[in-house]
C-alpha cells in the first residue's frame, strides 16, 4: 500500500496501527458503532463521527462529510487502479463499508451525512466498480464488495442500478441470494430490503428472480440482523409492489411466515412484520388470507404496550425516520377499513411527528397528503387509533378535530351529524339534524327509515351508509347499557356479530338470556336478520353448552393441533410450528396474548377441548413453575392437566437445552405427561423434526429412510435427560442428506460415494 493510502486511511483514527492494513482479508474490523467483519483483533474509531449528534452545528456536519467524501474518492481511484487479484481491495472495500455504516448512524444527522457519501460514491463511479466485482472469482471480494453496496443503496443508487438494466438487477439479486453463512445473510437480506422500496417494477423483477423465496427462507433464522432486514424488506414490498405482487406474496404464503416475525421478542422485528400485515389487509382481495393467518392478532397487543417516541429512540433503524416516498406509500393505509391497520398506521405517522418536528422537517407531511387522513382518524370513535393520530397532529401543529367517543349510545345529535360529515354523506347531515338523531336512534337505524325520513333516495348511497353502520355497530362501546357483557359473549362467538349487541339489548337479551334462547324464530324477532348467522350463534350456544359433558372422540373435534408453550422463552418455536404445521394442513391454535390480562382465560380450556393434538413447547425451565403448583394456579400446568383430561394426543416438543424435572417433584395431576414420547427440537434439522411431528399427528407408521436416521435420534422418551443430540452420521452412499449451518437453514443435497 501506498504512503498516501497509509495517511489518508489513518484519518479514520486506526487503532493498532502498525498492522492495521495487513492481513485484513482474515482479520476483525470492529468499530465503535458495532461493525465486524472476520474473525481478528484491528479495531477503527471514527471518532469525529461518533462525535456528530442531534446538536451538532450544520458547518460541523458538512466538514466531516467533506473529508469522508474525499477518502471515498480516493479509495474509489485506488480501486479503480488496482489489479483483481490485489489484496488490498478487499480491505479498502470493508473499510468504505465503515464509513458508511458509521454515517448512517449519525444521531439526527444520519440521513444527511450518508445520503450525501453515497451520491460521492456514486458520481466516482463506485457503484460500477462494485457491480463489476460481483463476476469476480475471489468469494472474499464479491462479499466485500456486496456489504459495501448494502450499506449505499440509497433510492437514487438503488435507481441507478436498476436503471442500469435487468442484467445488472440479475447480478445484485444472485449475489444477495448466494450469501447464506450468518454474516453473510445479513448484508444479503439487506440488499432485498433496499431493492423492495424501488418501484412496483423492480418489485416484480426481483420476485421473478426468486428474490422472495430467498427472503422467506431467511426468515427461519435465529439471527436478530437477518430477521430484521426480511421484516424490513416484506414491508417495503408491501408498501412498493402494489395489488399484483401483494397477491403473489399470499400465493408463497408471506402472511404465515410473518406470524412468526410478529410473535419475535425483538421489537424492531415485531413491529416491521405487523406494519406487512396492516399493509396488506388494507387491500381487500386477500383480506381473508390475511385474517385466516392470526398474524393481525399480534398489533392490538404491540401498540397498547408501546410508546411511539420511545419507540423512536429505541433502534437506529426507525430512529431517523422514513423517506416521504416511503411515508406517502402508508397513507392509504390511515383509511383502511381494518381498526388494526389504521391503529398501526396512526402508531407510524405519530412517531415520525416526533422525528420530523426534531429535524425541521415537518412539512413533508402537507407534501405527502397526510394530514387530511390524520384528521379523519382523530376524530374517529377508534379510541386506540384517534389518540395516536391527536398526538401526531399535535406534534406538527395542526389543529386536532372534534373526537367521537366509542360510547356510541351516548352520542349527542351534534355527535352524529359529525359522524356522517365523517363518512362522506354531508349533504344529509342536516336531515340527522333535523330528525334529532342521537346515538342511540342512529344504532336502531334501519335502510327503510333512510329512505322515507332522511331522503336518501339513491339505494346505493343506503347500501354504503348501512356498511359504515355496520362497521361503527361492531366497534362500539355498549359498556353504558351492557352490564353482562353481552358483547364480549358475541364477540367470542365471531367478531362481527358484535354488531348486533345493541339491537338484542332493546329487545331485552342479555348474555343469561341469550344462553337460553334456542329459537331461530326468537333471534329474527331481535333483529338478527340473518340466517346464516343466526345458525352460527345457534350452533356456538349448543357448544357452549355442551361443553362441560361432552366427551367427544379425538375423530369429532374441529381443531387439529393446540400449542402450549412457557412466553417467557418459547414463543419462537412454538409460533414457527403453528408456521410449518398450518403449511402442512393443519388447523392451529396459539394464544397469542397469553396471561396479558393476568387472568385464565377460560376460552383456552374450551380450545383445548376441541384440539385432536396438544403440542407442548418445553423450552430451558418450561416445567418449574409447575412444581409445587397444587393449587393449579400456572398456566401450563392447567394446559396440560385440560389436555389430559379431554384425551388429547399429546405430543411433546423438546428445546435441546431442555432437562425434565424428577417426576416425583410435578403435581400429581400432571405427572404422566411424563410417559408420553417425545421430539427433541433441533433447529439446524427443522425440516426433520417437522417431519416427525406431522407423522406423530397423522399416526403413520415411521418408513426406515436415510433422513431417518437423523428423525430417529430426536424421539427420546419424555423424562429422559440424555444429553443433547450431536451431529448424526450420514451413510457414505447415493443418498438424500439433509445439511444444516448453525443459524437453521437447511438444504437438501445428493451425496455420492466417493
């Protein structure tokens, strides 16, 4: 290396100098802001970088960038210069990689510092350079080379290179797909999540490239980086695709891989797969897909335990904020029909309030049409929903609307005229007034009373009002006039005939009296004109009371598997088997706000009940809080003694680091759970395991194969404690093997003899 390189280099703060540019190839590159590479001991120090912050004078910020700039064009001259097989354009690539990472890391300055090193990196040419290295021979410079582009593809680079051609696309989407060790996929990932937030087209080109099924291959990993960048990148092809690739990303089954994501203790990862789903159940096509998944069922629980500013400054990747394209993509969703999605969208928009307001950027809001949606949602009767959009608006200086409570009863005549105003029907809005419709004559409003006193004539304006009638009647708060909590009971029941709690009310039902009623004649009589649901309620009351006699064979039960599993630690395994058993055709149930309330929820019981199988996650310690439990105050111990009691099939899910407790020491209600054998969970051999599960429920009998000889050595008796199950030996002849990194991705291979 040249005395110039050394010196312009060593402007980064090298520590350990005298070797810090040798042998790097095999080295570690560790930055302050958490930056590795290899496996060695040289460390750099950006230390007038890290010293940038949201304080930082504008002249302070533009002179580092400024001499940043310039070392990147110097290392892009250099490289330009250099010969393929020079070692030292491996090191120069990982060290441009810092620089960037360390850039985009800039507290409130971030955006600007990396934006503008990408654009130098761009206009000298490095961009090219990079893309020409992918048909290189040399692994170590092809990844050196695609971290690199990670770390700079900003909207204008990620243009540049697709605008490059389809070819060049091909380059970036083989290189990304071919980084599979742990490291590696974390920059292959990233590169997925950038190429996503292009364009619609370049969404469609990198799902003919079999872009997805490399991500959602990814998803099965351990690795929080990993599983962060697929969050990110099934969000960003959410948001980007449009309707055609949201309809491929159902048909590969995205909406049952991200359940998982959204079920993850990261809350980068949780949050990234709920705002996937709350995109795509805002388009209606594949809203019943996206529901059947369960995966919506994970936002309620997040945003009610989060707060949208220190949510902001909990994860530098949603610290900075996103691009107005990217925003502008989510306002759609603030007027979904779906109180989950717009809840979410309202959670985002309200962040970003706080982030923008921060960096004097509040005004992308107007630019992107924002603050119309905004209004609509704060004055919506979704409380959840209406104070996170308040917030928001608060926060850039709008004025915040008039707010409808969700205790629609209640409403004043003023209240409901604002409502209609709200749905788009202003022109009658002094009809309601007129009629002096409170809220408790608007839930008693029927199409015939729109048509003869508020002279809506058009019968298709009626039909859209009834809809948003209906809508409003389900999410309503009937805790004024409800005092048995009838509509928790229908709510129970199917989530939409909440709709109908008001009109059973009037007629003098309530949940005791519903209990007894039999009649479909009586249900008519109280308003719930429809027979189809009228069976459904009449079929959920025979259950309910049934419930408590039935002893139904395992043949008769609706439900096929029930998971029960310790939250504390397995709640990633047990949302990836309701994943590879809902794959398999098999209907799950996973409780996913398990003890939230701090009470048994009865429901669980009744689930259990209907379950043909009961899997038990047993993760480290799943068992302990159950010794001593004789009062059968834990939750799995009450999962288990229901499983026993309805006959379920039980079938065990043993974490590696599992270790049973002495028998003798579990109460005695549950102590046969003991006899029961057992599959040991090895994620290296998920596949395997999963294989023997499904032949477990299906009640097969085990062919002898070579896989076998792998399944085999994960059935162990429960109550065994034989140590973990190591690397199984594989017969040296033509045969299907299953290989497995240490981060779970598995790959199928023919393995000839030698």
């Amino acid at each position: 290396m040249t005395e110039r390189n050394q010196t312009r280099i060593s402007q980064g703060k090298v520590l350990k100098s005298e070797n810090h540019m040798t042998g790097l190839t095999q080295s570690k590159l560790t930055f302050k802001n958490q930056i590795s590479y290899g496996d060695g001991e040289n460390v750099f120090r950006f230390e007038d970088l890290d010293s940038l912050g949201w304080g930082s004078l504008s002249h302070d910020v533009g002179r580092v960038t400024d001499k940043y700039a310039t070392e990147l064009s110097n290392i892009v001259e250099d490289l330009r210069e250099s010969e393929e097989e020079d070692d030292n354009s491996v090191d120069r690539l990982n060290y441009a990689s810092g620089v960037m990472k360390a850039a985009w890391k800039v507290p409130g300055h971030g955006h600007q510092v990396g934006g503008s090193l990408c654009k130098t990196f761009r206009e000298m040419g490095g961009l090219d350079l990079l893309i020409g290295n992918f048909s290189s021979r040399k692994v170590d410079l092809r990844i050196a080379s695609a971290r690199l582009l990670e770390q700079s593809l900003t909207p204008e680079n990620c243009n540049y290179v697709v605008e490059k051609g389809f070819d060049c696309l091909d380059k970036v989407v083989k290189v990304a797909s071919d980084m599979c060790e742990v490291e590696e996929s974390r920059v292959g990932t990233g590169l997925f999540r950038h190429l996503f937030r292009h364009s619609e087209s370049t969404c469609s080109d990198v799902l003919r490239l079999q872009g997805l099924e490399r991500v959602m291959a990814e998803c099965r990993r351990m690795d929080v980086e990993t599983l962060r960048n697929c969050a990110g990148a099934l969000v960003n092809l959410s948001l980007y695709g449009g309707a055609e690739n949201q309809e491929a990303m159902i048909k590969r089954k995205v909406h049952l891989w991200l359940f998982p994501l959204a079920f993850h203790h990261d809350d980068s990862i949780k949050y990234y797969a709920c705002l996937a789903i709350a995109v795509l159940v805002a388009n209606k096509e594949i809203e019943a897909q996206i529901i059947k998944s369960n995966t919506l069922q994970l936002v309620e629980p997040f945003l009610t335990s989060h707060n949208p500013e220190e949510f902001a400054i909990s994860n530098l990747s949603h610290g900075q904020g996103q691009s107005s394209q990217w925003l502008e993509k989510l306002v759609p969703v603030l007027s979904s029909q779906r109180e989950e999605a717009r809840s979410l969208a309202a959670f985002h928009f309200c962040m970003e309030a706080g982030i923008k307001k921060r960096q004097n950027m509040t005004q992308v809001f107007k630019q992107i049409n924002a603050i119309e949606p905004l209004k609509r949602v704060a004055s919506s009767p979704n409380a959840l929903a209406s104070k996170l959009a308040a917030q928001a608006l608060r926060l850039i200086g709008e004025e915040v609307p008039h707010k409808l409570s969700q205790q629609v009863p209640l409403w004043s005549i003023e209240d409901v005229r604002e409502w209609v105003i709200q749905k788009g029907f202003q022109e009658y809005s002094e009809s309601f007034m007129a009629s002096r419709v409170d809220g408790d004559l608007l839930l008693q409003l029927t199409e015939d009373m729109l048509s003869s006193d508020i002279k809506m004539e058009n019968g298709i304006l009626r039909k859209r009002f009834m809809r948003d009638l209906w809508h409003l009647k389900r999410m309503a708060d009937y805790s004024s006039c409800d005092t048995t909590n009838l509509n928790d009971y229908l709510s129970a029941i199917q989530s939409e005939f909440c709709a109908y709690t008001y009109t059973l009310l009037n007629n003098g039902v309530d949940k005791e009296a519903l209990r007894k009623c039999v009649s479909d004649d009586m249900l008519a009589e109280c308003g719930v004109l429809s027979s189809i649901h009228r069976g459904r309620i009449l079929d959920a009351l025979k259950e309910k009371s049934d419930l408590s006699s039935t002893s139904e064979e395992n043949l008769d039960k609706p439900l096929d598997v029930f998971i029960s599993y310790r939250r504390s630690n397995g709640s990633q395994l047990a949302s990836l088997l309701k994943v590879h058993l809902a794959l398999r055709g098999f209907s799950v149930f996973i409780d996913v706000e398990r003890l939230e309330a701090g009470k048994f929820d009865n429901n669980l019981l009744q689930s259990i009940t209907q379950a043909k199988h009961f899997v038990l996650v047993l993760t480290p310690d799943a068992l302990d809080r159950c010794i001593g439990d004789s009062d059968c105050k834990d939750w799995i111990h009450r999962e288990i003694v229901a499983a026993l009691q309805s006959q379920c099939n039980i079938v065990p899910i043993m974490d590696q680091h599992f270790q049973w407790p002495e028998c003798d020491k579990l109460p005695e209600d549950m102590q046969s759970v003991h006899t029961f054998n057992g599959i040991k969970w090895i994620h290296d051999y998920q596949d395997a395991c999963v294989d023997k599960i499904e032949r477990f429920l299906r009640g097969e009998q085990i062919p002898r194969d070579p896989v076998q000889t792998i399944v085999n050595s994960l059935t162990t008796p429960c109550g065994s404690n034989s140590g973990s199950v190591g690397t199984p030996k594989i017969s040296q002849q033509y045969n299907r093997t299953v290989s497995a990194g240490s981060d779970g991705r598995i790959e199928e291979y023919d393995r000839r003899e030698k």
